[in-house]
C-alpha cells in the first residue's frame, strides 16, 4: 500500500495548548495556560437549555439559526454596541466563533486570496485560512504595544489581497483597539476593496477605561465586515460552541451557503439556552465584568511580586509576562520547566507568531480566585528557572 500523502494541513502540527494541557496533566500543574473557564455560566441559562432538551426541541433547527437566538443576537447588538442588525438576513448561528470564522472563509474566499493575519494571533485563524484555499499573510505591530498602524496594514496589501482578520479584544495580547487603529483598518479595507473579519469573542471582557467598538457600527464599514463572536467567554460556556456571524445580507447569502455543508445547523436546545444568555441583564453582565476585573488584578499585582513583569490587559482573560527582559530567549522552554518544576501552566507567546519568535508567556486568569492565589504560591519559586 503506498503512504498516505500529507494533507494540506500536515505542517501544523499538535496544537500547542493541546501539548501545553497534557503536561500540566502529567505534572499536577496548575493550568493557567488553556483559555477556558473553570467555572460554569448562569444556571438560569443552563435550566434554560436542559428544560429545551426535557421539552422536545431536540431535532434540526433552521439552517440559519432559531429565530429566538437570532432575534436575541440583533438585540444584544443593540443594546451591546448600538448596532441595527436585520435578524432574518444578516445573523448566522454558528458551532462556535472558530466554525463561524470557518464558514466565512468557505463562503467568500477565491484560491489564491490572500487574507492579512495581526500577529501575534490565535492558532487556528491561518489553518482556517489554508484550508479555505487562501494564502495568509501576517503582519507585526512592534512589542511591547502591539499597536496596529495604516502603515504596517499597506506593507502586507497586494493585489491579491481580499481580507484583514481582526482580532480585538485580542488574545493573546489584551490589547483593544482605539479609534486610530479602526480608523486605519478602516482606511486600508477601503482603499483596497477589502472585507473585514472580525473575531469579537471577547467583546464584553472590556476593562476601564477601554471601549470595545463592533466595526460594523461605523459607515464605512457596514458593508465589508464579518463580525463573529459566541457565549462561550461572555457567559462561560465554552463547551456549548453556540456563536454568530453578523454581516450585510450580500455577505451574509455566502457565508449561509458554506455553513450547509459545513455543520449546516447547531444543537437546537442549546440555541434556545444562548438566547435566554443573551437577554441576561446589564446589571449581570456589570457583575461578571467586575468578577474578572478582581481575577486580573489579584493575577497581575501576584506576577509583579515574583518578578516576572506582567503587562495589564485591556481586555480578554489573558496576561501577558515580558520574561524576556527578564532575560529568558526561548519562552517554549520556559513553559515546559515552568510546567515541571514550579507546577504552573502558561503558554509561550511563540505559538501565536508564524517564525515562533520566542516572546512573552500568556497566563489566563479565567479561574477561581482560590486557583490563582495558589498559583501565584507557586510561582514565588520562578527565580529557580530564570538564574
């Protein structure tokens, strides 16, 4: 039997947080690493979805999405970013911000388009872009700002340049965009005739005095962007993949046209318990901001005491550690002794960059306070990996 041929995704390799999950497994670390939450969401929102299942909405919803998850979705836009969104043509339900990235993808991309990628950026955004048959093409806003400019947009625009794919609230870095940043964005999809997509997953995990801005709220955008977020971080249910794609209905039809073929629908009962999400109060949403704002500060002020020069996020449950003015030049060896010898899980900043330039460590703090005060215990012994 002759060997299989190597796939078009066969040069990526096992995911670094795959890696980085099983050894602090192996090891009894704790795992500050996986960017997932440690507790569940509303239990009003899961009774929601489990009264669904018990109620018999158990079979195929519309390709498109429940219109009550829909009609939530426009609404939540609404009141979330002062964004009118037409339910019916213009919101997509989606297996997940990763599927919806996914299916935009499948829908609007030619072979050859090149789609230009922010670095340091997450990992499945250049595989999504392989697959869909288009070339990814990054670009690096200095460190430690990681501030994007017009300037570093246009070095990486060609003629076959078709997207930008945005990240903001960003992981790994925190950063969120300001209005010079949007308004470059803006500026270089226009000049070019480019279509914006918009990964907002983290869209409510904003800290003061930072502003998390839907680029569909402004003109001349309205018409060329994909935004695509889920529950999964604002309401810390990550296992139920349930998320959303908004675009004009042009774009919309597209996207639409991948996504049966894809997943072509997602569980039913889960799209009613992310609509019950969705209408969650501004007070809850106030409570679970201030939650996470006590969990960045108890981690940042538990870095700053060890040594190991955290950077405050703007937003994300992620942190940033600058080990390399700490003098560390390889952050994947770091996490790995990190992992073995001091008993803490973080990923290397290396993982989210196309040369793996060794960079800072990301730490998420989307766990208990408990968890990160014990972590932080553990990490006073970090000096032994750093002399």
């Amino acid at each position: 039997m002759s060997p299989v041929a190597p796939g078009r995704l066969s040069g990526f390799g096992t995911s670094i947080f795959a890696e980085v999950t099983a050894d602090a497994i192996r090891h009894e670390a704790i795992n500050l690493g996986q960017g997932f939450p440690s507790f569940d969401g509303p239990e009003n929102v899961r009774r929601s979805a489990a009264d669904a299942i018990l109620g018999g909405r158990n079979q195929y919803a519309p390709l498109a999405g429940e219109r009550v998850l829909r009609e939530a979705v426009a609404a939540w836009m609404r009141r979330t970013q002062e964004v009118e969104v037409d339910a019916e043509t213009e919101v997509t339900i989606v297996a997940g911000a990763t599927a919806g990235l996914v299916d935009a993808l499948l829908g609007l991309v030619h072979h050859g388009d090149e789609v230009i990628i922010v670095e340091p950026a997450y990992d499945a955004y250049e595989p999504a872009i392989v697959m869909a048959g288009a070339v990814p093409v990054r670009i690096s806003p200095a460190r430690p700002g990681y501030r994007l400019t017009e300037a570093v947009i246009e070095a990486a625009v060609s003629a076959k340049t078709r997207f930008i794919l945005v990240n903001s609230p960003n992981n790994p870095t925190g950063r969120i965009y300001d209005e010079d940043e949007w308004d470059a964005i803006e500026s270089a999809a226009r000049r070019h005739d480019l279509i914006v997509l918009s990964d907002e997953v983290y869209e409510r995990l904003a800290f003061d005095p930072a502003r998390h801005q839907c680029p569909l709220g402004r003109p001349g955008l309205r018409d060329r962007t994909v935004t695509i977020s889920s529950i999964g971080k604002t309401f810390s249910l990550t296992g139920w993949k349930i998320g959303w794609t908004v675009a004009c209905p042009g774009i919309s039809r597209r996207i639409r046209e991948a996504h049966q073929f894809t997943i072509y629908s997602v569980a039913t009962p889960l799209q009613i318990g992310a609509a019950t999400a969705l209408g969650c109060t501004d007070e809850s949403i106030e409570r679970f901001q201030a939650e996470y704002r006590t969990r960045r500060d108890l981690l940042f002020e538990g870095l700053e005491q060890v040594g190991l020069r955290p950077i405050m996020p703007e937003g994300t449950f992620f942190m940033l550690a600058d080990i390399q003015q700490l003098g560390v030049d390889d952050d994947r060896s770091f996490c790995r002794r990190l992992i073995e010898e001091v008993g803490v899980a973080a990923i290397p900043c290396s993982a989210f960059t196309q040369g793996g330039d060794s960079g800072p460590v990301r730490f998420a703090f989307c766990h208990g306070e408990a968890t990160l005060r014990e972590a932080v215990r553990r990490l006073e012994s970090v000096h032994k990996i750093l002399a």
